[in-house]
C-alpha cells in the first residue's frame, strides 16, 4: 500500500501570484477527503495566521492526516504543534550545495538540527515526517546516515526539490535502498517536473512500494509542478503498480473540485482533465469510435468519472456518416450518407445526440 501525500494546496501557493483564503482551501481539502487521499499537506504554520487555520481547520474536519512543514527551527515546530496537525514534516538538507548556500553550516550541524527539531514534534504527540531537501543530489552516504539515524521516524522522504532525477537513476538509487536492507514503507518521494519526468519517477517509486508519494492536482506546484494525481492514480489502477486507496471512480471530479475551489485553470490539452483529452471531430476517429470507444482511448474517462465528446461537422467524412447512420438504426445507403453529411456541414458542428438526430431524420 503506498499513501498518497497531496501537495496541491500547498504547493500551489507558491506560485507567482498565488494567495488562497481559508474557505478555499477548506473546499480543495474536502474534495481530496471524498477522493481518499491519505495525508493533505495543508501549510507552512510559521509563516502566518491563515496557514495556521488553515491547518488546524482541516485537521478537525477531514479524515485524511494533515500535514505541516517546518525547518529545523524551534519557532517552526513549535507553529505546526500549535496548529494541530496531525503530521508535523521537519525538512532539511544534506547536499554540499544547500549546507553552504541555504544554511552556511556543515552537516553534523545540519544532523544534530534534524534530531533536535524531530525530538521536539515527537514529543507533542504528533506523528513526525523527515524531508531531506536536494536528496538525489547529495552524497548516497549522507542520505544512508539519515535514513538509519531517524529510524524512529514514520517516513523520511527523499526530495528531488530541483526536478533533476531520471526514471532509470531512481530505479537504481531505490533499488540500491531496497537491497540494503531498507523498508520501502519508511521511504517517501517528493518529485519536481522541471525536467518534464516527474510522474513517471513517481510510478518508478510506487512500483518500488514507497509508503509515501507525493502529487498535486493538474501538476499544480512551483517552477514545473509535482507529480499529476490524477496520472498517476489511473497508472497505478490499470497497471497494478501500487495500491493508492482512492475512490477511482471519483477521481476526475472531485480533481475538478479542487480545481475550481482554488480558482486554478488546466489548460484545455492537459491528460486526463484537460477539455480536449476526450473531445473527438476528425471523421477517422469518430466513425471508428462510435463501433469501439477503445480505438482511439487509453481507458473510458467514465471510468474515472470523465466523459468523452464526440463532435460532427464539416469535417466529418463518409465513415462517419455510415457510423452515424448504423448507430441510429438507419440503412446507410450511399444516397443516406451524401445527405448526413449536407446535414452536418450545415448544422455542424454538433455533438453526438445532434448527429444521431440529424441521422434518425433520414429514416
């Protein structure tokens, strides 16, 4: 079983421009609730009063855990404490890069923090998540250290806050864990899209049985996004890569809800939720289509709670005119097909009821 751990509203936020009120975030949390998703990364609590009620809003309403992030601060901890969430994720780095750059400190500094920050939200109560910020890009020894050092830990979660990993080197790297005698169920991923990979790594991990994955809605998230939920919940559903808990036939709608409660666009091209993924108007595909759905799909989106749109006009050929026609129950005489297809070109271009009615029309 692989939890999914939904970043969207956090994630999201930190987008240019982006600000969401409580009511909003209330709404998006809700919809992830009815979708199943076990854990709901709400907010950053230090950084002010709205994350904070927001946080501990949805940890007294909603079934699935809410997390908090802080660093390895004491003002952070003790924020996401106060908030009351149910998840309090400490984050922190351990490549070169960062330990010099973000915190120009060295890393047993850097590991004594870690311990001192995940002693104080263990002793709150609270169930205690470890994030090693940039962990594809440092040294696999200090990563090692920190997944034997923090066994007391629910989940250390590997970043890959730049987007940089490859399927094949997280293969190996996971692999690699696995074979060293870690449980993948203390494993988590966090995954960046900049380099346009970051569902497939998600699949590559949940095929590795990662207890923690996470994704937002739409790849909603900084710079390129996260993971796809929804790209990645049909993979894991039809190739049996992992087993996610969610109510699958609810997947693009409440995806949708989400969407709207945030007020966040998904252009009309994007897989599964975009408008275009499922509308169908070249004559080839349409007239194939209306004798098997399958031709030209993956899956049937209303297995997921989508729906496809079949689209008739001008554009619309003689196969799909004898389609249309058979589909009516009308003998699709060439005589038939010459005026359905005047028909469309005329009334076009029309959805899949119009069309059949312009077809019953010739009986």
């Amino acid at each position: 079983m692989t939890d999914l751990c939904d970043v969207t509203i956090r994630e999201s936020e930190q987008l240019p421009g982006r600000s969401y009120d409580l009511e909003a975030k209330r709404e998006a949390g809700r919809a992830l609730d009815d979708l199943g998703v076990a854990f709901v990364q709400v907010g950053f609590p230090i950084t002010g009063k709205t994350d904070r009620r927001a946080v501990a809003t949805l940890a007294d309403e909603l079934e699935a855990d809410i997390v908090a992030i802080a660093r390895t601060l004491d003002r952070d901890v003790d924020a996401a404490i106060e908030s009351g969430a149910d998840v309090i994720e400490v984050f922190a780095p351990l490549s070169t890069r960062h330990l010099e750059t973000t915190l120009d400190t060295d890393r047993e500094t850097a590991f004594d923090r870690m311990r001192r920050a995940v002693d104080r939200a263990a002793a709150s109560g609270a169930t205690v998540h470890l994030s090693i910020m940039d962990a594809f890009r440092t040294a696999d020894e200090h990563v090692d250290r920190a997944i034997d050092r923090f066994e007391d830990v629910a989940v250390v979660t590997l970043a890959d806050t730049v987007g940089a990993m490859a399927p094949l080197a997280l293969e190996q790297r996971l692999g690699a864990l696995v074979d060293s005698g870690v449980d993948p169920d203390r494993l988590g991923v966090h995954l960046h899209d900049d380099l346009g990979v970051a569902t497939a790594n998600a699949l590559v991990a949940a095929r590795h049985d990662v207890g923690r994955l996470d994704v937002s809605v739409a790849s909603l998230g900084e710079r390129a996004g996260n993971p796809a939920l929804e790209e990645v919940a049909i993979h894991c559903d039809r190739e049996g890569y992992a087993e996610l808990g969610l109510e699958t036939a609810e997947l693009v709608p409440r995806c949708e809800d989400v969407l709207a409660a945030l007020e966040e666009p998904v252009d009309e091209r994007k897989a599964v939720l975009g408008r275009d993924v499922f509308e169908h108007e070249s004559g080839l595909h349409t007239a194939a289509m209306l004798r098997d759905p399958s031709t030209f799909e993956p899956f049937d989106p209303e297995t997921y709670g989508g729906e496809r749109s079949l689209v008739f006009g001008a554009g619309s050929g003689s196969g799909a005119a004898r389609a249309l026609l058979e589909a009516a129950g009308v003998e699709a005489t060439d005589a038939r097909v010459e005026t359905i297809l005047s028909a469309l070109e005329r009334e076009g271009p029309v959805d899949l009821e119009g069309a059949l009615e312009l077809a019953r029309d010739e009986q």
